[in-house]
C-alpha cells in the first residue's frame, strides 16, 4: 500500500514506552477510505457519525471542555505539567486520566486549574 510509505516513523525506546507521531486528517481519511474499500474493520473513531463519540479536536476555552478532550494538568503544585485526558465533567470538576500513564490513578482538577491547548486553526 503506498499511504503506509507516508506514515511517519514511530519511536521504541528501550524502557518499552513508544512515539507514535500524528497523522494529518488528509492521509488519515484516505488511509480509512482504503481500509472500507479493502472491506477492513474501521476504527469506531473514524466513523464520525458514531453516536455518544468522546468529543474531538481541542477545546478553545475553559466551558468547552467536554469528555474526551485533551488538557495539560500538573499532578501537585511542585510538579511538571502533563497531558491528560477528561474522562468526566461535573460542573466546572474535571475527571481526568494522564495520557501518558494511563494505568495511573485518576485525577480531579477545577477546570481553571488546567491549561488548554491552542486549537489548529480551521482550514477551508
């Protein structure tokens, strides 16, 4: 398949952790687009017509946070900022799951007290 020559390299680091760079929507659709066509199972992410679908992109401020979004949070005042992932919100109470250690115990997090990420902009 000459879209598997596109994807980027991916790292495997000696401690077993791994980097799997992003892939831009354009080689990722298209990528999907032959799996369908080779009658290959799709990722229920790639369906965006799935219904209760984590949401998706980034959230541009502080109320759009929504489960499945992506924030930066530090595990305790003298600690380093991490990504983590909202698995649930309560009001302005963030659930939250680091991405990098996902075997770690949730977190709970004001949703002030985590910092967002710029969203790409929208290209037409």
């Amino acid at each position: 398949m000459s879209l598997a020559k596109k994807l980027p390299n991916g790292r495997l680091y000696a401690t077993g952790h791994g980097f799997v760079p992003p892939v831009g929507r354009s080689l990722y659709g298209k990528l999907v687009e032959q799996l369908q066509l080779a009658g290959q199972p799709v990722p229920a992410a790639a369906d965006p017509s799935a219904a209760g679908q984590p949401a998706s992109g980034l959230p541009a401020t502080w109320d759009d946070i929504a489960e499945g979004h992506m924030v930066i949070a530090h595990e305790g005042a003298r600690e380093p900022w991490w990504a983590a992932i909202v698995v649930a919100r309560e009001g302005d109470m963030l659930t939250l799951k680091w991405r990098d250690w996902p075997h770690e115990p949730n977190v709970t997090r004001h949703a002030g007290a985590v910092a967002l990420l710029k969203p790409a902009p929208v290209s037409s």
